[in-house]
C-alpha cells in the first residue's frame, strides 16, 4: 500500500523525471500456474564483507556468476526505473545487491511511475546512455513490450525452480513476486474493519474506501477491480461485476475521490485502502511512530493474485549488469528480501524445500489456504478486461 507505483496521480511528475533523464542524456497493467519442476539452486556468493564478497567473485569456479559479474563490473551500474522503496522491500534488495556486488551501482529513475510509463521511457531513451536497463511492469504491460520487441530474452540459473505461470514462453519476462488484494484499516477512524469486499458497502464506511490509482492504469487498482468481481459472480473472463460493484459502492457514498499514497494513509486522508498484500508492511513502523492503530484483511471473497515482470531490455547500455540484477533478484537474498516485505517470491516452494523460509518469516504472508487458490489471468484475459475497463469505468464510475 501504499507506494504509488503504479498509480496514475503522480504520471505528470514521472513524465517530467523521465524526460529530464532524456535531457541529460543528450547533453544539455495475468497467467495460470502450473507445478514448478526443481534444479539445483545457484550457488551464492557468501555474505561477508565487501572483500570477501568480491575474492568469491573472482575466482571462476566458485560462482557461475562469476563471469557476468566481472563483465557488469566493467559497466559499472545498472540503470533501474520505478522501484519505490516501500514497494514489495525494494530498498533492502537494493541495498542487498549492493552489497553482494560491490563496485556495480543501481541507481532507480522515477520511481513512482507507473508501469505504462516504464515502457514509454524504454522507447523515449533508447540508445541514450540512462535508458532503463531492466523493468517491473504489470503482466499486460509487459505483453505489450514483448509484442513491441523491447526485451532481450534471458534464461535465468533458477529457471527450473519458477513455475511456468510465472515466466514468458521466450523468457522474455520472469515475474520475481506476487501477491493477493488487502484491505487495510485505519482503525481510529473506522473501529470495526471491513472483512470482505461485500462490508465494504456497510453505510458506516462512506466516504472512506480507496483504491490504489486509476485501474485503467494502475496494476494495483486494476487487480482490486478483479478482485471485486470474483466477489460478485464474475470470473477470469467477466470483469464487469467488478465495475458496477465499484459503481454501487460510488453511488452509496462510500468511496472516496482519493488515491491511496503512502501520505494519505499516514494523514488518515484515505482510512480504507484496497491494495497488494507485499505493499502493507513497509508501513508498519511509520503507522506505529504515528500512533495509528490498523487492520489488515485478505477478502477471501475475492481472491486476486497478480504479479509484475522483471526483464533486460533490448540494447540496454548495461547488459551483463541487467542480467546481474535479474539474478540476484531471483537468488535466495533477492527472493528472502520480497518475503520479508510481504511478498510471495517465485521461488518460493523452493525457498521452503531448503528449509530457508520458516513460520516468522511468512507473518506477512496471507494465509496459505488463500495463496493456495490463486489463478492468474492469462495476457489474454487481462488484454480483455482492460478493453471493457476502458470502455465501462468512465461512464460508470469515474465520471459517475
């Protein structure tokens, strides 16, 4: 929750920061699963100091890595894009690649852009020397990219350990986490939090529901969207029940014109928020430094699961070191860092078989009885349902 990342409300202010990266560089919105097959896992650097980290490195045979991180050092960065630090514990993979690679630096443009505005700044800086190496992007999105021809195919060391469902037939994308829609409540506000999306309509909750962004846009509001409409006897082919619940809940009062950011949340501005389950506990400390007293429900009414996909762009400036960050996201540290921020790493049946996933360490898991039902949409669903997004949610709810 509640990082904008893929909210349309600050596209300007994305606009303008991916247009200023052009500047300097001149000069002057989901699958099936299927059952995951199991390989031996990479073997990973050891997570000493900087100085063991890069003897480890350097030597061939103890890493199979160990070339392409000699060729990323020779880069020097990566060029990343759209990674909030309170979305899905970006900030600590960051910092955990950092550390495991010294000497490659990971810098993120814009970001709070959305995942629209990560395909665009991959057309709009092609061939300069800050256009983005690799990206996060919704599944639609990122059919539109494959389709575009922007990816440079990349075969992950994990690959057999990540469930089909999960990865493009080409391996053009590989999707590193994922999660299901919560409800979170501030509870000094509205005492009694909604359970399911169906409480969501009680008359003491008006004015007081929102949604992360603009599901014309936003990954995350579109997924609520989805949610809704599982909810209300719609299905993987069937959105609109989801856009009249949206419209009902609208006409009754309660839900607000809001967009739901890490601020209004913190100023109580957006006291009900409908949003990923990986983005609630990056917030858990500044709502306790608040005093805000919350609740946190996974709607077992409407059961979501969405995922965003990771790629190295075509004729990025940074190859290796895009591949690099592909792997590293993907490795036991990169797939730990989603967990602990609330998200489901791919690889996370393989994570448990090694026993390196224990009952603390999925507190901010929904339930596995839940996670358990999740069905992603196909591209094909999802292309689907957002042509009948943008045709119905104007009329309907938006300009309602």
């Amino acid at each position: 929750m509640i990082p904008s990342k893929y909210s349309s409300m600050r596209k300007m202010a994305s606009i303008a920061i991916v247009a200023g990266l052009a500047l300097a560089a001149c000069g002057g919105d989901d699958s099936s699963s299927s059952a995951t097959t199991k390989a031996p896992a990479a073997t990973e650097a050891p997570a000493g100091d900087a100085t063991e980290t890069t003897v480890a490195m350097d030597a061939p045979d103890a890493d199979p890595l160990a070339a392409l991180y000699e060729e990323c050092k020779a880069e020097g960065k990566v060029n990343l894009i759209s990674l909030p630090d309170d979305w899905a514990n970006y900030k600590g993979i960051l910092q955990s690649f950092r550390d495991k690679y010294p000497g490659v630096e990971n810098p993120v443009a814009a970001p709070d852009s959305s995942s629209k505005e990560e395909e665009e700044a991959v057309q709009t800086l092609a061939g300069q020397a800050d256009m983005p190496d690799n990206v996060d992007v919704s599944p639609a999105i990122a059919q539109e990219m494959v389709d575009a021809g922007l990816f440079e195919p990349y075969t992950l060391t994990t690959d057999a350990e990540i469930p089909e469902g999960l990865k493009e037939a080409d391996n053009n994308w590989t999707a590193a986490y994922y999660g299901i829609m919560a409800i979170t409540t501030n509870t000094k506000i509205a005492p009694v939090a909604p359970k399911t999306f169906a409480d969501l309509m009680k008359p003491e909750y008006k004015g007081l529901v929102a949604l992360n962004g603009d599901p014309r846009e936003s990954g995350a509001a579109f997924a609520a969207v989805m949610a809704a409409s599982l909810a209300n006897g719609g299905s993987a082919d069937d959105i609109m029940p989801g856009i009249q619940f949206f419209a009902d809940l609208k006409a009754e009062g309660n839900l607000g014109g809001t967009d739901v950011t890490k601020e209004t949340v913190l100023s109580g501005e957006t006291p009900i928020a409908i949003d990923w389950s990986y983005n609630i506990p990056s917030l858990a400390a500044e709502l306790d430094a608040a005093g805000i007293t919350y609740e946190t429900n996974f709607p077992s009414d409407g059961i979501y699961g969405g995922f965003y996909g990771q790629g190295v762009i075509k004729d990025s400036p940074h190859q290796a070191c895009a591949k690099l960050w592909m792997e590293h996201i993907f490795s036991d540290e990169g797939a730990l860092g989603y967990l602990e921020g609330g998200a489901v790493p791919a690889r996370i049946q393989a994570l448990t078989d090694a026993g390196l996933v224990t009952d603390d360490m999925k507190k901010n898991l929904p339930p596995d009885e839940l996670l358990a039902q999740i069905k992603f949409l196909t591209p094909a669903q999802i292309i689907a349902a957002k042509a009948v997004l943008a045709e119905q949610w104007g009329p309907m709810v938006a300009d309602a």
